[in-house]
C-alpha cells in the first residue's frame, strides 16, 4: 500500500482530534507536537497503514509502540517545563522519547534490548534530535549519572516503583508509571514534594508490556503477580 507523505499528515490530524483532544488531552503544545511528529517513521512499513491508529503497534522482541493516547496522556501527567530534564525508562521504538524531547531541555532514556535502543537512535538521529541520549541497560536502576531528574516516566509495568527512581527523582518531581500484575495494571502518577514528601495518585486502568530488571520483574523486587 502506497500513502503518501499528505496522506500520513491527514492521519495524524484525525489521531489528535478523535483520540486526544476528543478526550482529556487538552494542553494545545502536547497535541501540536502530536500532530507533527512522524509516528509511521517508528513502525514497520508493514503497519503504515494503522501508524496513527488508536492502539499499541507491535516492534521487534515481542514489545509495542504505545498507544498515542497513552503517551499523550503520560506526558500531560507529567507537566513538562520547557527547561525539564527527563528520564524514560523502556525507550522501545523511540517515538515517546521524541514527543519527550519536543517538550523537554533534555530526554535520557534507557532501553533493555540493544537491538531496539540501537534501532531508536538511528531514527532519532535521521530526525534530528539532538536533545536525547540513549542507553542499553537495566532501567530499574534509573541512571545514575544523569540524575536527579525533574520527571521519570515508565512505559513498562512492574509490581512497584522502583526505588533507585524513586531516589533519581528532584523534590519536586513528578514520576508517572504503570503499576500492577502483569496482566493489566494501574497508572500511577508518584509525586516527590518539595520537602521530599513522596504522594502517589491512580489515574486509570492500563495495560503494559512487563519491566523486567533487578527492581522490576525477574528481579529481587519481582513485585505481586496476580
Ligand atoms: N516508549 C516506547 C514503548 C516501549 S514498550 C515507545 O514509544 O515505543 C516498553 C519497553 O520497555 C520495551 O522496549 C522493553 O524492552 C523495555 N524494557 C523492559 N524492561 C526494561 C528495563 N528494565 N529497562 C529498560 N527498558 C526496559
């Protein structure tokens, strides 16, 4: 199937008025950003023809590309300043590290699967983005050298938050991630006052591929499977 460049910018247009803005996403930059940036060009050509639909695509290593409602509303949880650092955890395809960096000073974002961090940077890199830095490691244990950071977001579930984000987080800063069994979970926005009090927040049901590190899944904390 052939679409055209117009034909993926119509797509994108309907994507940010029947999934976002028909919704709750109503901050006017997150959906702007929505309607520029090229989801198609972190998906097989194979899936060009549902790049801007309103579920999760499949990548390579059996993960997903999140929904774009889900990464919307993820990034509107988060209050992201202009001046934001931020920390991603599961960089996947890279496309929420790109809306991120649309937002963000600058995005730190770490992947488990070298092939995907790998695959993420090239695109990133061919779309110019100079304000993200990549990483293959365990996510569970955040990123030390780069920390504290103003917002952490986790787009992979595990039983609880792990704490070395918890610790990497600024008083204030805001953490948002899915937590939960396996099979589904709730999204959480964990939030560090500033005089370092940590308040957590349940915003809806979500469902997410697993976390899988030391303070994730098969890990120490392997958290509550249910
Ligand atoms: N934000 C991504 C969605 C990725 S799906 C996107 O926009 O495409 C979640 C990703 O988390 C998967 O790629 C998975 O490999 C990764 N992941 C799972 N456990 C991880 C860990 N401990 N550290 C880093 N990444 C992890």
């Amino acid at each position: 199937m052939n679409i055209r460049e117009n034909d993926f910018g119509e797509m994108r247009r309907r994507m940010v008025i029947d999934q976002l803005s028909g919704r709750d996403i109503k901050d006017k930059l997150i959906l702007d950003i929505f309607g520029k940036v090229p989801r198609h060009k972190f998906t097989d050509p194979k899936f060009y023809k549902n790049a801007y639909s309103d579920f999760p695509l499949p990548i390579e290593n059996e993960q997903t590309i999140s929904q774009p409602y889900i990464v919307a509303l993820m990034a509107q949880l988060l209050d992201i300043k202009k001046s934001d650092r931020i920390l991603e955890i599961g960089t996947g395809s890279g496309y929420q590290a790109a809306i991120l960096a649309e937002l963000a000073n600058q995005v730190f974002s770490v992947e488990r699967l070298k092939n995907l961090t790998e695959k993420a940077r090239a695109v990133l890199e061919e779309m110019g983005y100079k304000n993200i830095t990549l990483n293959t490691g365990d996510g569970t244990m955040g990123w030390e050298e780069f920390a504290p950071f103003d917002k952490i977001v986790v787009s992979a579930s595990a039983g609880f938050a792990p704490e070395p984000l918890i610790k990497q987080l600024k008083s204030p800063g805001k953490l948002v991630m899915p937590v939960g069994p396996r099979v589904s979970q709730k999204l959480l926005v964990i939030e560090k006052t500033a005089e370092g009090e940590v308040l957590e927040k349940e915003i809806c049901g979500c469902v997410f591929v697993p976390l899988i590190g030391k303070y994730g899944w098969e890990g120490n904390n392997a958290g509550k499977d249910i």
